[in-house]
C-alpha cells in the first residue's frame, strides 16, 4: 500500500491554488476546473472543488471545517518561506521556532482556515531521523 495524498475541499478553488503555489513554490496541475494537484517526491497535495463532493457521496466533507489535521510541509528553509509569505494576510498561529524534538517550525493557516505546518530539520539528530 501506498499512502498517496490529501485532499481538501473548498469553496475557492482558485484561492487556494494560489496559496499553495506561492507558499510552496510548487506549480500545481489543473487537472480539471474542478480539481489540481501539487506534486512532490514524497506526496500530493490534493485541492478539490466542493462540486466534487457528490461525486464520492453527498455531504461527505465540508470545505473550511477542518479541526483535526495539520497539513505539513518540509522545507529546505522555514525562515525563507516565513518571509515569502509575510505581508500577504496570511494568519501565522506560530512564527518560525525551533521545537524541543529538533525541527524549526511555521504554523499558519491557509485561506480555508486548514492549519499548515512548514518545517525544517536543524538539528543533527532531526536531520538523521528525517533523511529523504
């Protein structure tokens, strides 16, 4: 088995797109008005339109009402992504800070209110225990 994305559901397509792209630098695949794809080596970010819902089952997942998952990205530098995003309404719940198990850490929300968790390994014992 492999464990291949997440995907969330919205009511802005476009919007969140836009996020992702700009927070992660990553181009994503429209693949239909409906649906898009941010691909990395490890996993995919999946965006989906709430016109998608009923295609699964009716009223099977809300868009914005996630209160249960953070969504985490690792980056080569947290700081630079901080940066990257400062100034443009983004809601940081955490600015960047070193955490005690040895990742350097953003918590942030995207347009949909999901929380995003961007991180960097900084320390030699986190780097090992994340090595790609």
């Amino acid at each position: 088995m492999d464990f291949v994305s997440v995907r969330v559901i919205t009511d802005d397509l476009a919007r969140l797109v836009a996020f992702y792209e700009k927070a992660t630098g990553i181009p994503a695949d429209r693949v239909t008005e409906d649906f898009a794809e941010l691909r990395t080596p490890t996993a995919t970010l999946a965006l989906g339109s709430t016109r998608t819902v009923p295609l699964f089952a009716p009223g099977s997942a809300r868009p914005a009402d996630n209160h249960s998952v953070i969504i985490e990205f690792r980056v080569d530098d947290v700081d630079r992504v901080h940066e990257n995003l400062a100034g443009t309404g983004t809601e940081f719940v955490r600015e960047p800070t070193t955490m005690p198990w040895g990742n350097r850490a953003l918590l942030l929300r995207d347009p949909d209110g999901n929380l995003v968790n961007f991180f960097t390994p900084v320390t030699p014992a986190a780097q090992e225990r994340l090595a790609r």
